[in-house]
C-alpha cells in the first residue's frame, strides 16, 4: 500500500457522504420546500404583511361649536394622509368605538377652541386614546400633535403674524435609511430567519430521522472519522442555505428594492459563519435527542425562538432588561443580523463587521466543539 493510500481512503469516504447526503436531500421534498419555498413565503411577509411604517387611523373628531377656526382644522386633519377621520358633535357618539377598537382615538374640540387656540397657557385640543393598545395610542397623539403644531404655524402666517418665534431650529437628517421604511431592516433581518430554520431545524430533524430509522448506527460502525461524517452531513445543507441565501438577497433588491452597499465577499463569509452556527446547532440537537419530535422542540427552543427575539431583528435588544440583554450575546443571530442591516444600508463599516465575524466564529467553533465531543462519546 502506497503511503497516499489513507488519504485516498478518507477522501473516498468523504465523497461518498457528501454524494449520499446530496441525494438524500434532493429526494426529500420537505428539504427541498424549506429551502426554495420558504425564503420567498418569509420575504413577501415580512416585505408586504409586517411594518412598522406609519399607517392611516382611524379616529373621530368631535366638534362641540363650529367656527372658522375649527373648520380649518378639521380641514388640515381630513387632507392629512395620517387619518380616516369621522366627524360629531358629541364625544358620546364615538366613545362605544373607542371601547370596542373600532376607533385609535377620539380628538376633541371643545367649545372654547377658537379662544384658546392661540394662547400658550391652555390646551384647546383633547386627545383621547386606548391604553390597552400602546402603540396605536402613542401614533395617534404623537400625530396629533405634529398636525396641531403645523395647523399652528400655518394660522399665524395666514393671520399676518410671526410664524414662529426665532430660536433653534431642527433640520433632522437620516443617514443609511432616509425613507425611514421599516421594509429596508426587515428584510434583509429575514434572511437570518430563513437560515436558522435550514442549518439547525433542517438539519436536527433529518439527522434525528437517521438514529430513529438506525441507518446512523450502520454509519457509525463503518471506518468513517468524526470528522469526516461531520464535514459529509454539513456540506449538502451548507451549500443549500448558501443558495436559499443568494436567492432571498437577489429578491430583497431587485423586487423590494431593499439597498447593497456593502460587499458580496463579506456577505458570504458572514453567511457562511453563520450557517455552521446553525448547522452545528442542529447536528448537536440531533445527536443529543436522537428523536424527530423532540429534535423539532429543541430546535424551535434553541435557535428559531432565539434567534427571532434576540437578534435586533423586530425587538430592540438595548430597551430589554440587563438579563435578556447579556443573553442575547450568546445568540449567533444577533451577530449576523447586525451585519446584514449593516451590508445592506450602510456598507462595510469594519468596526461593526470584525467583532460581528468574531463573535460568529467564536460560536461555530465552540458548537462543532460540543457536536464533536457528544458524538464522539456515541461512537465508543
């Protein structure tokens, strides 16, 4: 035997893994929906179904004495595009739909509005909105009161007065995201969603599928290397989230029209990080369960949930209590999720990506660690 032999040995059975894994993927139609279908199901969803965008309300507005001045404001809020405006002369007429979430808010013009609507000591607006819903109620006063500011300054110019008052003023700017729209940060946040599900539910379930069936037990009595039934379960799965991957950016940009700034080279080193997290979390579920039901539990525990919540992806991770937050630092996702909204909106901006890389390959080397480890013991 030549002293190449080994090596010859062990790459054939690499191959041989890798060509067997390939063909059990492409004949499982779930492999094939998850990773084809679902991108695209989450990305309409999260493109067209979820915002955060202001939206029209619907509010009413009382009006207890009419005069020129409230229907000049009356006017202003019905060709604002911020309201659906339904008008009364009695707070009682709308106070059923305001308890019943018909209504986001009931704004009140007393009869004392013209008379006080110019002095700086009263308030002749009353904006009335339901608690129990936070956010509608703090949409609707905080548009409220950017309406009334300017109907406010539009009066006094009419009236021939100072507009305002000389002093400061705002000239805000927005950088990386100037449309404000929450479709730029939620879209690419998706795409680490879509590969979470594939690297470690994917993986965890057709894994778990084996020991159940004992076509694993058969594996594991051949000469195949630890390392070499690692590499042979990753490579399929890697190279089908890196094409669910190429095919979520490619619609994030082209049909919603979502912005890359940043390089192709550090989106794919940052993908690829992130699925071995993700692959490594499922092989390790796999092995540690040995079971499809409960494979899918901890699955759905351990990264899809985490990965939603604690990734800056809908919830903001600096307004979260000091627990949740040192948490959160033990998620892949919220690594690659802020190198995602980076790339995409502001480019590559090496301060964020080097310690999100950091963080990404810390996590994959201690998960293949683990898996290596607990699967090493399953074979003695």
């Amino acid at each position: 035997m030549t002293p190449h032999a080994p090596f010859s040995h062990k790459w054939r059975r690499l191959t041989g893994l890798i060509t067997k894994e390939t063909r059990q993927v492409l004949r499982d139609p779930s492999s094939v929906l998850i990773a084809g279908v679902m991108p695209l199901l989450l990305l309409f969803l999260f493109g067209y179904g979820v915002t955060f965008d202001p939206r029209e309300l619907d509010v009413a507005l009382v009006v207890e004495q009419q005069s020129s001045e409230t229907a000049s404001f009356q006017a202003a809020l019905e060709n604002s595009t911020l309201f659906e405006v339904e008008v009364g002369p009695d707070r009682r007429l709308f106070e059923r739909d305001l308890s019943l979430g018909k209504i986001g808010g009931l704004i009140v013009l007393p009869a004392d509005f013209s008379a006080k609507a110019f002095r700086a000591d009263s308030a002749p607006v009353q904006v009335i909105v339901d608690g129990s819903d936070p956010n509608t109620a703090y949409l609707v006063s905080g548009y409220v009161e950017l309406l009334w500011g300017n109907w406010l300054e539009q009066e006094w110019i009419r009236r021939g007065r100072p507009a305002l008052p000389p002093g400061v003023q705002l000239q805000p700017q927005v950088w990386f995201n100037p449309e404000i729209s929450s479709r730029n940060y939620l879209v690419p946040g998706s795409v680490a969603i879509i590969l979470t599900t594939i690297g470690a539910l994917l993986t965890a379930l057709v894994v778990a599928r084996e020991w159940e069936r004992g076509t694993m037990e058969a594996l594991l009595a051949t000469p195949v290397g630890i390392f070499e039934l690692l590499i042979g379960k990753l490579v399929p799965y890697y190279l089908l989230g890196m094409g669910s991957m190429a095919l979520a950016v490619i619609t994030a940009v082209w049909l919603f029209g979502v912005p890359f700034r940043g390089s192709l080279g550090v989106l794919i080193l940052s993908s690829s990080l992130f699925m071995l997290c993700s692959l490594g979390q499922g092989l390790l579920i796999s092995t540690l369960t040995r079971n499809q039901l409960v494979a899918a539990q901890a699955s759905v525990l351990t990264a899809f949930l985490p990965a939603f919540y604690f990734s800056n992806f809908v919830f903001e991770i600096d307004s979260m209590p000091l627990v949740l937050r040192l948490i959160s630092y033990a998620v892949p996702a919220r690594y690659y999720v802020s190198t995602l909204q980076t790339e995409f909106l502001a480019g590559d901006v090496w301060n964020v990506i080097l310690a999100d890389l950091a963080g990404l390959g810390l996590f994959a080397v201690i998960v293949f660690g683990l898996t290596a480890l607990t699967t090493r013991t399953r074979l003695e």
